[in-house]
C-alpha cells in the first residue's frame, strides 16, 4: 500500500439504493446465519428519490476500526449481519490505483485497512417506514463500488441478503424475484430481476402512514416465533406460495392488473393471518390498518374490478399500489375524506411530510 503521505490520504465511494415493497412475502428462513428463506417472495422496488438510502463509504490508512453513522448517530457494527457484509466484500476486493491521488492499494491491503461509513435515509425518520433493505442493499453496493468488486448482481444480492434478507431485491430497480434457493451454502439464494424498472410504469404507489412508532416485534424475531409455532407457515410456504409466484410472475409480465392485485391483496392477509397463528400472536395492523383495508375492499367491489391493491409489512402501515394515475388520485381523494386531516394542517404536509400520520387525523 502506498500513498502521497503514508496516513494523509482518504478514498471514498458514494451508492443510493431504493427500498422494495415485497407483493409476495418473505416470511420465515430456514438457516438463520446465512439468512435463507422457507419461500420465493417478489417485490417491487420504489423509485430511489423518494424512499432510498444514500451511503457513503471510506478508508484511510488513518482510520483505526470499522465505524457507522446512520442519519448522523454512530450504531455499533459489531452486529454479525454488518460484519458478514463487510467479510464477504473484503474476500473479493481488488487492488485499487488512484493515480491522481497517488494511491495504491493491493488486493490483501483490504484485510488490514478499515472503513468509515455514513448512511442517510431520504424519508422522514418518523415516519415509521426505515427498512434495512434500501440500507444493506446501498452499504454492498457502495462498499464493492470502493473495494473494486467485480462480482454480478446476483453475487452481490447474496451478501445483502446476509445484511437483512429483504435487501437482497434492492439491488436491482423494477421487479424482482428473491428465489430461495436450494444449495445448504446460499450460492443459489439470490434475486433475480424479472422486469425492469420501465415495464409497467403506470403503477403507482401510495403509502399511508398509520404509525411512526417503532413496531414491538421487529420482523426477524416475529419470524423465528412463526416458523417455531405456525403450521399455517408450512402449509403456505410448501403449497401456497410456489403456484402464487408463477401467477404473479405472469400478471406482471402481461400488466394484467386485476390478477396482480388479487394476489398482492391475498398475499398479504395470509402473511397476517401467519401472524395470528403465531403463538404468542403478533399483531402488526392495527384498526387503522383494518380501516384501510375495508375501504379498498368496498371500493373494488363497488366496482366490480379491481381499482387498487394493498399490501403490510410487518407494522400497520398500508402500501397501495394504484393502475395508473387517475385511480391513484381517487384513492387519495377517498383517504383524505376518511381520514381528513385535523384542523389547521397544511395538505401539503399531510399527504407528503411529517404530518402524514392518519392515526392522528382520524
Ligand atoms: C414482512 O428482511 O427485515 O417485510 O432477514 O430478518 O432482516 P431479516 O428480515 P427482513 O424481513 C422482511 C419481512 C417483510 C416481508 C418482505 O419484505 O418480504
């Protein structure tokens, strides 16, 4: 390793990655240190200005340890899942020349070098929505960006995967299939883009935010327990899912809108029906949640076809997934009249800042 000034130099890399809203779930691992699932789940990923990490990665011959800064407070990296994000991109480092700066490094120079990272999410921190998939998936990306690797997506989506599952569909833009693989080792759990961003660009998507606390049981312990204790989890994920992903995968591919929604929406409730018959049970809706839910039931059903799908993760908030722009502009126009916002709130920050709580407005 070389540099101008032995410890002056600094060399920094930069990535964004979106978060991705899963329409099939992923909800149980068969291995949980490598992080494999007990299903295929599909998502779609958001559109990076509005709900992405941006990371930035760094390393000085100055630095002494590995250190993180998440939107401006240092966490603690000693957390096996970072370490296993930053064990599997330092394997496959390469030697890196900054001819400019002066500065040389050889591909075993990584092991001994350490790296600051800086993490920021473009979405309001209260709003309840932070993801580890935009973030693991943005920390990979900006850390091979840095280290020079060379490796595929689908390489890449693996490692992430060993930062939080969902975040290996973050690596690519549009559809994405996380197919669960069947190697003992993970090598063949990886995602897999099944369209690109531009394929069905009418959709759009609305989120309601039900509730910016924190949820009770984070998804990777509400998972443990149901795959302890859930039998509706077996049955799901050996009999249900492998035919919905096929149907799915076709909806997408023929933007047949009223398949997908159907089964977005089914998906959804049984991941929560799972849930229930988790022992303790977990409840991540709330009335709120089941508000919603009701609404765009009526709605399509007044309708006699399907205007809108919704899907929750593991909290209440409500992701909506609209056909094109005019149907997304009705829903929001039938949120706003059964959740108006309390008096004097500007509409602006209601639909689109901090005071977009609907909870609070009902
Ligand atoms: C309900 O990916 O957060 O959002 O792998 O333990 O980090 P870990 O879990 P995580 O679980 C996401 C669960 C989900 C469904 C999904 O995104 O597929």
């Amino acid at each position: 390793m070389t540099g101008e000034s032995e410890k002056s130099w600094i060399l920094m890399a930069t990535a964004r990655s979106p978060t991705n809203i899963a329409v099939i779930k992923y909800w149980g691992k068969r291995d949980e240190e490598l992080i494999l699932p007990v299903n295929d789940s599909i998502s779609v990923t958001l559109d990076p200005d509005h709900l992405s990490a941006t990371t930035t990665v760094a390393v000085s011959p100055s630095f002494e340890q590995d250190r993180m800064w998440l939107n401006g407070k240092e966490i603690s990296l000693s957390g096996g899942r970072y370490q296993n994000c930053l064990r599997e991109i330092r394997k496959r480092a390469r030697d890196v020349e900054d001819e400019k700066k002066g500065i040389r490094i050889q591909k075993d120079d990584w092991n001994n070098l350490h790296v600051h990272i800086a993490s920021y999410n473009n979405f309001p921190t209260a709003a309840g929505l932070a993801s580890s998939a935009a973030g693991f998936a943005c920390l990979v990306f900006a850390l091979a960006k840095l280290m020079n690797v060379k490796e595929e997506y689908g390489e890449l989506s693996s490692i992430a995967r060993q930062g939080s599952g969902s975040a290996c569909r973050s690596i690519y833009g549009g559809f994405v299939k996380w197919a669960m693989g069947n190697n003992p080792d993970g090598s063949d759990s990886i995602a897999i883009q099944l369209a690109e961003e531009t394929h069905w660009n009418d959709l759009f998507i609305v989120i309601a935010v039900v509730s910016s606390k924190q949820k009770e049981t984070s998804s990777t312990s509400g998972m443990r327990e149901s795959v302890q204790t859930s039998a509706l989890l077996k049955y799901r994920a050996e009999t249900v899912v492998p035919s919905r992903v096929l149907k799915i995968e076709e909806a997408i591919r023929d933007h047949d809108f009223a398949s997908f929604a159907r089964i977005t929406c089914a998906d959804s409730n049984q991941f929560h029906a799972i849930c229930l018959d988790t022992t303790p049970p977990i409840f991540y809706m709330n009335d709120t949640s089941h508000r919603i839910i009701s609404l765009v039931e009526r709605w399509n059903q007044s309708e006699g076809t399907l205007q809108v799908a919704y899907t929750f993760d593991a909290g209440p908030n409500a992701v909506m997934i609209a056909p094109n722009r005019q149907a997304a502009a009705l829903l929001l126009q039938r949120l706003l009249f059964y959740f108006p916002p309390p008096q004097d709130t500007d509409l602006t920050s209601y639909i689109l800042g901090d005071k977009s709580i609907l909870q609070e407005a009902g």
